[in-house]
C-alpha cells in the first residue's frame, strides 16, 4: 500500500473533525513505519492532539485492516515547513513564501523560492509570472521567515 492509497483510506475518520491530513510517509526500517503528519485549521497541533489521534489512526488501521503487517505508526504536526500538495493546501496559504523543487529543470534551476498566488486546473501560479502543473513539482513547502519564528518565541 502506498501512501495516496492509505490517506484514501484514512479520510472519512477525518471529516467535519478540523483536522486533516497533511502529509503521509511509508517506508520499511527494521519495520514498517508509517508517519502522518496531521494539521489542525485553527491554531497549532499540540503533542495531545498527536496522541489523540495516534490512539484513533491505530485503532482504525486495526480494526479495519487496512495495514496487515505489523508496522510503527508516528503522528506529528507538519512542521513549520509544512508541505503544499494538496489544492485546499495551495488556496490556504496564499501569499505564503514557498519553496518549489520541480522534479526537472525549468530555466536552468529544479528550486525556486516564491510566494503563492492561486491554483486551478491541477497547476499552481506563484509570483514573477512562475506557474508549473503538479505533474512538474517534486514538492512545495512553506518557506518561513527565520525573523519572524524567532518573534513567536520570544
């Protein structure tokens, strides 16, 4: 199983919950692990909110049989770097400073560094007239300003 199939899987226990999936890795260690990355639309995901759902997502993978062998499951927070793949993800944080790595060269560089202007048709519009289909990007992150983390800690 990979991890478009299981985030298929998983979404109805997230529905109408104001949470959501933001992300999903799967690769074998000395076990499976399975990682997902949860996001909270209002405020910041918490360590609770990632034990909360670590015990529902447990529970449904087993109950449900949707992994069959025995596998680690790790729930966190996306980051403040959170990946950008999905169309809502895009429409959320526009005017957003991102990160884009193309899967191919496009004017000589795989990265550029811009902000986020809108999404239709299965392709994201970034500002400086940059626009690439998701079949192009490798992947999309937010790209925080270092000055203005620092603010929210101190």
């Amino acid at each position: 199983m990979d991890s478009t199939e299981l985030e298929k899987k998983l979404e109805p226990i997230f529905k109408d919950t104001g949470f959501d999936i933001a992300d999903i890795k799967i690769y074998r260690a000395k076990s499976l692990v399975v990682q997902i990355f949860i996001d909270k639309m209002e405020g910041n995901v918490t360590l609770k909110d990632c034990e909360e759902w670590s015990d529902k997502i447990g529970s449904y993978i087993d109950m449900n049989s949707v992994i069959t062998t025995s596998y680690v499951l790790e729930v966190s927070s996306p980051g403040v770097d959170r990946i950008i793949k999905k169309p809502s993800d895009f429409i959320r944080f526009k005017g957003k400073d991102v990160k884009i790595t193309l899967k191919k060269p496009f004017d000589g560089s795989r990265v550029y560094y811009s902000k986020i202007v809108d999404f239709k048709e299965n392709t994201a519009y970034f500002e400086d007239n940059l626009k690439f289909s998701m079949d192009e990007i490798q992947e999309v992150r937010l790209n925080p300003d270092d000055t203005e983390l620092f603010k929210k800690i101190n």
